[in-house]
C-alpha cells in the first residue's frame, strides 16, 4: 500500500511529494535490489530498529532520514483517540527491539492491515517526540511473507533504570501480582499507579523502607478526560489495593513515567473491597474525626463550585456520617462563616434523622478561610462546657475543645481538634521540604502549642481524660506527632493498628495517615476500639463531588469518596 499524502506532524514541516526517484538511500537500494529481501519483505530493508534507536556502541539516526525497515506489529493504538500510532518489534543483534510508529490519520482499510502479528515493511522517516526516538511521515507500507507476534518477554517488576531503558518499545508482560497503589489520575488521564505492592509514605510508620518503584498503567491513550472510563469495577470504582495479575502491553517512557499499554485486557482483582457499615457503638461512646473537603456556602471558593455540587457533597456528607454513627464528631475544613456550620448540623439532621448539635460559645476560631467544629448528639452525651481555644500564635486555624459526658454514665472527658500546617504551598526558603513535607517546623511548633494547651485543659477541669483527635497534616513517625508522644499523648491508631492499616490519605501513590486520634494515658485505658473508615482514601476522585464531566454518570449520592480523607472512629466504654 502506498500513501501520497500524510497530515503534519506536530512541530515537522510537510514534504508536498512522496516520490523519490534519487538520493543516498533510492542508490542504495537500487545496489541492493538482487540480494534477497529479508523474511520474504518486498525489498531489503535499510536500517534495523536497532540502528534507529542507536542501541549498542552506535548513536540514533538523525531525525528526518528516510528508511526502509520491518518488524512485526506487537501494538495498535491507531486513531486521535489512542496513540495515533503502533509499535513495531524487530530481532536484532542486540537482542529485540521495538519502536513506535506515528501514523495519524490512518485510514480503516490501514487498521485491518496493522494488526498484532503481522509482519510489516514500511518507508518512513525517522522522528523524535519528548526525547523518544520514533517512525512518523510514513509513505508505504507492505506486508511480508511471514507473520508471527513474538512472545512477550517475561520480567519481575521492579526493574532497573538501565533495563527499563532497553526495553521500552517491548511487548513485555509481568506473571507476578502487582497492585494498585494511587488511581488519582484514573479518571484525567486513563491511568493506574501499580507497584509490587501498596506503597506507603516512609514517614507514615518506622521500619524497613519500601521500594517506591512505580509502574504506570495506561490506557493506550494520552487524551484527557477518557470516557467511558476504563479499568472500573462492578461498583464503578477502582479502589488502592486492587491487584492484577498476568499484565502483558507494551512498556515506553512518557509524561514523566513508565508506562504500559496494555495489549491484552487487565484482569483486576477486589483485593482491597468497599467496606461494609461500622458496627454500631452500642453502650459504647463513639468519638470521630472527619475531614469535609471543604464545606463551603460561598461557591467557587475551595468547595462546591455551583449548586448542584453542593447538593451532590450534601448527599455524600449525610450518607457518610449516618454510617459513622458517632456520638461526639470533630469537624475538620468548614468555611469559617456561621451560616455554614449552621446549614451543615441542619442538613445532617434533615437528612439522617439524626439530631447533631454545634458546641457553642464565643471562642476565638481565626481567620483562615477554613475552621475547625464539634458536634454532638444531645440523645446520647452532653456538653459540659462551651467551647475552648488555643489562640497560641503557632495557629493559623485555633484548634478547639469541649467537655463532654454520657447522659446514662461515666465520667467527663475532653475532645481536642485541630488542624495543623498543610504540607503544600511551600516557602521559597527557611521551612522548605527536608523530608516531611513543607512547613514541617511549623507543624512541631504546633505540637508543642497543643502540648501546653491540652496541659492548661487537664488542670482547668481538674483531669487528663483528654483525646485529641483531627487533621494534623504529618504522618506517624513525622516531628510533629513524635513531640506529642514525647510529651505523653498516646498514638492510637499505631497502638492499635498493623502498619498495613494506618492509613486514612493517599497522595501520589502513597498511603498514609495524617488524621490521628492521640489520647492521654487515662483516657487512653478506655479506648475500646480505632477505626479508620475506609470509604474514601482508597476511591478514585472523580467519584467525589466535584468530579470532572466524564464522570457525571458514575456520580451516586452514596458516602463513598465523600471526602478526600478517611474519618477516623475512636469507641470509648469505661470499665
């Protein structure tokens, strides 16, 4: 098949003729043209894809050369949509190689003949995209007499950067599990970040470090905002911790990563399934803190940008909280406007027959653009004492407190939220990333402002039954939380908790818990139970509120991807 004519590729001027009746290369070929053609191709083939690429002691052909080469198509990815484009797979002295081919503006009758196995020889020239050699500008293409997809070659993830290196092009596939470890750009860009295992934050529990190799699992497609959107389950969703076994696609580098496009459909697997409803409190106190994602009446500041998505982050709030069923519940990222707490507490009690009250009183909650609440349900404790702050200047949001005691019995004890310093928005110098994020220092200072504030709490009431509980943005081992246990504070969650389950965020691939529940050790002994609610770190975000426009028919009013963060449950049962 020849073509007379190709659309431009991107950055390349367009050669008007695809004719050439002279030059270096139609000389050669004419010298060449008694000598047999190999593997049955129409004619000799001028360069392997070895000398393209420039493997071995020899440099990549220049950009623009005309070729004649073949190989054996191994992935087809043709059209706008896809890659525009598929992958050629050629034995060589250097062991197999394999090459990608821009061909926009392939035509139907060009797909039937570029298929898995077929072996191809074509005329092209070669090209460079975001630094990987490739084919492009193709004016022929032939069959040859022998078709035969070559076996994938068989590797163990994680690889090294060298063999990553030579083996981007091949059609490669990977026998062992490999796990889903971050789903963030599922829905933006069709892809999956697996590892050989979950990944988690090396600050989030003391230990032996992980290998954080990542492997990106695309969709063979760089086009924004897919849809349908692939890799979904049953429920709609791909949670963190699915696996899939028996990968097979093809491996390049792009976007930063490496990735694979797969070739053969995913077979994924539920390893990590949506969890069932928390086992009520009973007798029990049930305390909880819950990251909102930004509850805002005022749209198009940080939450809901319209109506309508506030409606849907309603839904989802009310469905998650009547799972909580907590009795006593910190509230972490409301708009610091009264209405919004006010419309928040109304809507839950609307919405899930359970009547929540705000702890009132006249304490100083700053002016962040965000606050921190506690609400509590009158039918099962009350609220010995209006609400405390810590103004310490340490805080731009004043972390806040109230006393509390069951109506049946027990004794009263204390609730602390705060939220610390986020690790985001980081200075040019002075409390830069050293490890544990931006403003690190910060967040200690926080944690030694806490310190002295939970310590004029405990001699104001005459007590230490004290838990603080919220959004402390630092991770288990970090500074922060290590200068609360120094100061006697009592980790829960990796008290009670295996390291595989502390975690309540998940960011760029990495799991984690920035919202913790520490308690004095009096209050720790009556600690029953800690439960990270796992019903919205793992989810991918397009299932959340705001999610993009494809993913509009997969929205459901449920409380999963309510929030960005996991609540955290924390039963007290006094013995």
């Amino acid at each position: 098949m020849t073509f007379t004519a190709q659309p431009r590729t991107p950055g390349k001027p367009r050669h008007p003729g695809v004719t050439r009746q002279a030059g270096p290369l139609a000389l050669l070929l004419t010298l060449l043209a008694a000598l047999p053609a190999a593997a049955g191709c129409p004619e000799p083939s001028s360069a392997d894809l070895a000398a393209i690429k420039g493997i071995g002691e020899r440099t990549a052909l220049p950009a623009g050369r005309e070729v004649v080469v073949d190989g054996v198509v191994t992935g087809e990815f043709l059209g706008r949509e896809r890659l525009n484009g598929f992958y050629l797979q050629q034995a060589t002295e250097h062991g197999p190689v394999g090459l990608f081919v821009y061909m926009p503006g392939a035509t139907p009758s060009d797909g039937a003949l570029i298929a898995p196995g077929k072996h191809l020889q074509l005329r092209a020239r070669t090209g460079e995209y975001r630094g990987q050699v490739q084919l492009q500008r193709v004016e022929r293409i032939e069959t040859c007499a022998r078709d035969q997809l070559p076996e994938p070659l068989t590797v163990q993830w994680p690889l090294s950067e060298e063999q990553l290196s030579r083996k981007e092009g091949l059609l490669l596939t990977f026998p062992q599990t490999l796990t889903v470890t971050g789903n963030y750009e599922l829905a933006r860009y069709g892809s999956l970040r697996l590892a050989a295992t979950r990944l988690f934050r090396p600050t989030n529990t003391p230990g032996e470090p992980q290998q954080q190799d990542i492997l990106e699992l695309d969709d063979g497609s760089y086009r924004t905002f897919p849809s349908p959107t692939p890799y979904r389950d049953a429920d709609g969703t791909r949670r963190v911790g699915s696996t899939v076994q028996g990968l097979t696609g093809i491996l390049t580098h792009a976007l930063d990563a490496y990735r694979l496009h797969p070739t053969l459909e995913p077979h994924f697997e539920d390893a990590n399934p949506r969890p069932g409803p928390l086992p009520e409190p009973g007798e029990r106190l049930r305390v909880a803190t819950f990251n909102l994602e930004n509850y805002f009446l005022t749209l198009g500041q940080r939450g809901a940008a319209n109506a309508d998505e506030l409606e849907r982050q309603r839904a989802k709030l009310a469905a998650a909280v009547e799972g909580l069923q907590a009795d006593i519940l910190a509230l972490v990222e409301v708009e610091n406007d009264p209405r919004a707490l006010a419309d928040l507490v109304e809507q839950l009690s609307e919405r899930t027959g359970i009547r929540y009250r705000a702890v009132g009183g006249d304490a100083d909650r700053g002016s962040d653009a965000i606050k921190l609440a506690l609400i509590y349900r009158p039918d099962r404790v009350e609220a010995v004492s209006e609400l405390h702050a810590d103004n310490d200047p340490a805080h731009h949001r004043p972390p806040m407190a109230a006393f509390f005691r069951s109506v049946d019995s027990g004794p009263a004890f204390g609730v602390v939220t705060a939220h610390f310093k986020s690790k985001s928005g980081c200075p040019p110098r002075g409390d830069i990333d050293r490890g544990q994020g931006c403003w690190n220092q910060r967040r200690v200072e926080q944690a030694q402002a806490m310190s002295g504030f939970l310590d004029r709490l405990a001699a104001a009431e005459g007590h230490e039954r004290l838990l603080l509980i919220g959004d402390l943005n630092a991770y288990g081992a970090e500074d922060p939380i290590r200068t609360l246990t120094h100061a006697g504070l009592v980790n829960l969650i990796a008290r009670e908790l295996p390291p595989e389950r502390r975690y309540s965020y998940v960011f760029r691939g990495e799991s984690g818990y920035l919202d913790h529940a520490l308690a004095s050790p009096e209050l720790a002994a009556a600690v029953a139970a800690v439960r990270p609610w796992h019903i919205n770190a793992d989810e991918s975000p397009f299932l959340g509120y705001d999610g993009p426009d494809n993913a509009a028919p997969h929205f459901r009013p449920d409380l999963f991807r309510s929030s960005d963060h996991d609540p955290i449950a924390v039963d007290l049962e006094w013995r």
